[in-house]
C-alpha cells in the first residue's frame, strides 16, 4: 500500500505545520509505504504580496485588531495601509527552510527553489499568489509522475497540500480504502463549501490520476481569461469530470498561526485611522460617532470594536445592539460570501444565547429608526443560512450541557448532527455526573457522546459500566 504526500508553496512565519505533519506521519503503520516530496521556495517568510482578505489578515494581526481593521483596506492594495510595517516584515530576516526539513524529514524529497521567477500576466492577478502555488504544486506532482515511472506503478493514495496547513489523518481508514479499492479516479477528496462556484483549494487528496488532474490547473492559469484560484479550481474540476467528496481518511485542521502577530498597538502607530480609534476606546459608546468616522467601512469598524468592549464588561444587550449596526445595517448584501461573515455569526449567535434571544427578535434591541433596508434583508438571509443555523444550534447545546439543562439539551440534541468535538464535552460532563453520582444523567450524556464517537473505547467502556451500575 502506497501513499504518496506532496506539500508544496511557501512556508509561512514558522514550522509548526511541518512538526505536526511529523507527528502524524508517526502514526502511521508499517504497512503503509509512505513517499514524501516537498517543492517549495527557499525562505521562510509573512504572506505580504497578492491580495489579503480577513482570513489573511487573521494569521498576522492579533484577532482583536484583525476584526476592527476595515474592510476597504482588504485587497492588494492592503499594506499601502501600513507602510511601516510593510517595510518591517519585507527587511526581516528570512530563515532557509531546507535544514529544518531535512531534520524533521530525513527520507523526504526536498526540491527548493529560489522564489526569483516573475510569473506576472499581461492581465492583472488579484491572486498571483495564488498562481505561484498552482506552479509548485504543478512541480511537486510532476516528481510524483518521475517517481512512478521509474517505479512502475502509481501510487494508491496521493495527497497535495499546503505547507502552512494541518493534516489529522486516519491510517485505518486510508488502509481499508485502498484495500477495497474506493480511491476512484472519477473523484477528489476536498473541504467542501457552501459558496457557489468555489472551491477550496487548501488541501485535496485520491487517486494518482485524480491528482494529476487537480494539480494541472497550474497550465490554465497562464491563460489571459483568469477568475480566481476558487472559482477557476471548481469549473476546472468539473470539466474534467471529477466528482468533490468530503474528506474522511485526511480532515483539515487549521493553519499555523505564528507565535508572534503584530499587535493592536503596533497597528495603531502604523495607521492613523486606527489610532484615532483606539486612543478613543474608553469614550465610545452607542450613542455618538466621532466625527473622523466618515464612511459605512469605519462605522463597521468602530461598531465591530464596540462589540468587543461590551463583550468583555459584559454587556451582551449593548454587545449585539454593536453588531446588529455594523454589518447588518451598514452592508447591502451581508452573505456567506463575505471574508467577515462567519466570525460575525458565531458572534451573533453566542450573543443571542447569551440573552436568551431567537434572531427573529432582535429588532427588539434596536431603535426603529435604526432599521434600514440592509438591515431586514441581511437578518432575514442569516436566519436562514445553514451556517447560522448549525452554529446557534451547536451553541445552544453546549450551553445547555455546560450548564446542566439536561433536559432542554435532550429535546434538542437531535435536531442536526452534533460535530465531533461534543464527544469530549458530552464525555467528560458524564464523568462529573458520575462523581456526584448521578449516574442516570451520566448514562444520558455518555449514550450521547458515543453515538458521536462510536468507536471511542473509553466513551465504549463507560456507557457498558453505566448499564450495569442502572441494571439496564
């Protein structure tokens, strides 16, 4: 059983991903032949050309900072913003990366490669970077081809990722696919998203051919007609047939986040809207704008920032009547699409928990004259987007466990499929319910977890000892 791992682009800010896909690799048994191939440039460095959006921004700005900063700064025009710190992060040394990957991986294949190519179009590319990953990846999967060839054979397994990113993988299931053959070449393993006409392009994973076509895209983009990385992979995908499945063997698990992102106060001095806004913080309320808040960009900020300093006393009243004004009121078509929207709906909806609210009652917190056109439509799509939806049902449920409303977290704990994570929380409210001996509610939450987690021994173990202690 041959599986075959190709990481290549650029690493960003530090190794950690690179440590965890060592630890991971540790995992693995014997039986399966693991290839891996590295083709990335030769310096570590911050992402600080081609576009930035807020996920970007995240993984270099505190998060605080990262949600105030305004949304017309985003694009590639993003750093003209922070001058300073631009010039800081462009002058930083830049660590080679080939000796630290020769030590966590001594059997890898590493192609470096000076990141001296041009690679710019007549046309201009929001996403250049973007096309400089389609190159390696391009590369790293034409070593794979060469190492087949000379082998003899393809590979049963071949997974193209990010350096930057984290991999949780489970050999038990890869083993039993490609025992039983199900690494079709008609589909691609992938993280599946709502949006429409995207696809992400973060990791993918299948057969050897599924592979070599998802990584020949890097010749489409030398093309002039270029739309973006996300809508360019999901045509590409589709035209050639190939079927997106959601990942099951290889699950994302986030991006590396430096240990060291640039600070509020470092932002501050850079930038002198978000200055004035800062050195404004214990004087701003709801009740007055200041003057130098002059556009419907800046008034998100500065609402954005008053969420967050009501949060924190809390004043969950004042906190989501902040949010409902930014931007709910403030953006014309506020939806899933939007870099911000899923932190802003997370935060929505802890905050209607929090007040005991349903979203069709939140017009309740704001003053009529407050309700704009933007408003009813925005609320009205949220309340029923999927995301929205699945978020304050799975944040209504973990209130209710961590605060021992049994009985409201069993009537609803049904509605929608819980994620994984519950297994924990349900596992270990079990256990405390246990100690005070409550063993018919620990029964309940232990049941619970191991229909998340049916294959999880001590959740197994626990609900056989809870049957017998209740003579069930």
């Amino acid at each position: 059983m041959n599986l075959c791992i190709c990481v290549s682009g650029q690493v960003r800010d530090d190794i950690n991903s690179l440590k965890h896909l060592s630890k991971e690799l540790l995992k693995l048994p014997s039986s399966l032949n693991v290839t891996l191939i590295f083709s990335l440039w030769e310096n570590l460095s911050t992402k600080i050309d081609g576009a930035l959006g807020y996920n970007q921004i995240l993984r270099i700005f505190d998060n605080d900072i990262s949600k105030v900063i305004p949304v017309d700064f985003y694009g590639t025009g993003f750093w003209k913003n922070f001058p300073n710190l631009f010039n800081s992060l462009e002058s930083s040394d830049k660590r080679v990366v080939k000796g630290e990957l020769s030590e966590l991986f001594p059997n890898a294949i590493i192609d470096i490669e000076k990141d001296n190519l041009d690679l710019e179009f007549k046309t201009l590319r929001h996403d250049k970077n973007s096309i400089k990953m389609l190159y390696k990846r391009w590369r790293c999967n034409e070593i794979k081809k060469k190492i087949e060839r000379t082998q003899g054979t393809h590979f049963d397994c071949v997974v193209v990722l990010r350096p930057d990113m984290m991999i949780n993988i489970n050999p038990d299931s890869i083993i039993k696919s490609i025992s039983d053959k199900t690494f079709e070449e008609s589909s691609i393993f992938l993280p599946l998203s709502e949006r429409v006409n995207f696809t992400n392009d973060v990791m993918a994973y299948g057969s050897s051919y599924a592979m070599d076509v998802y990584t020949s895209l890097f010749s489409k983009s030398l093309s002039n007609k270029w739309s973006g990385i996300h809508s360019e992979l999901f045509f590409h995908l589709k035209e050639q047939g190939l079927k997106s499945k959601r990942p099951t063997h290889i699950n994302f698990g986030g991006f590396s986040i430096p240990d060291n992102k640039i600070s509020a106060s470092e932002a501050c001095k850079d930038n002198s809207f978000l200055g004035k806004l800062y050195s404004s913080y214990e004087d701003l309320t709801l009740e007055k704008i200041p003057d130098f808040i002059d556009d419907k960009y800046k008034r998100i900020s500065f609402y954005t920032l008053l969420s967050m300093k009501y949060k924190k006393k809390p004043d969950y009243r004042s906190q989501l009547r902040a949010l409902l004004l930014a931007e709910a009121s403030e953006l014309a078509n506020f939806n899933k699409n939007n870099d911000r929207y899923r932190f802003y709906v997370s935060d929505l909806a802890d905050c209607l928990i929090n007040l005991n609210l349903t979203i069709d009652k939140v017009e309740s917190v704001i003053a009529k004259e407050e309700i704009t056109d933007n408003f009813d439509k925005n609320i009205n799509y949220i309340s029923q987007e999927s995301f929205f939806v699945k978020t304050f049902f799975e944040r209504n449920i973990e209130h209710f466990v961590l605060n021992g409303l049994w009985s409201e977290a069993k009537d609803n704990w049904d509605l929608y499929p819980l994620p994984a994570k519950f297994a924990d929380l349900l596992r270990d409210k079990a256990l405390e319910m246990e100690k005070q001996g409550a063993y018919e509610t620990a029964f309940m939450l232990m049941n619970k977890a191991k229909e998340i987690r049916p294959n999880g021994q001590r959740i197994v173990n626990k609900v056989a000892e809870y049957k017998k202690v209740l003579g069930l």
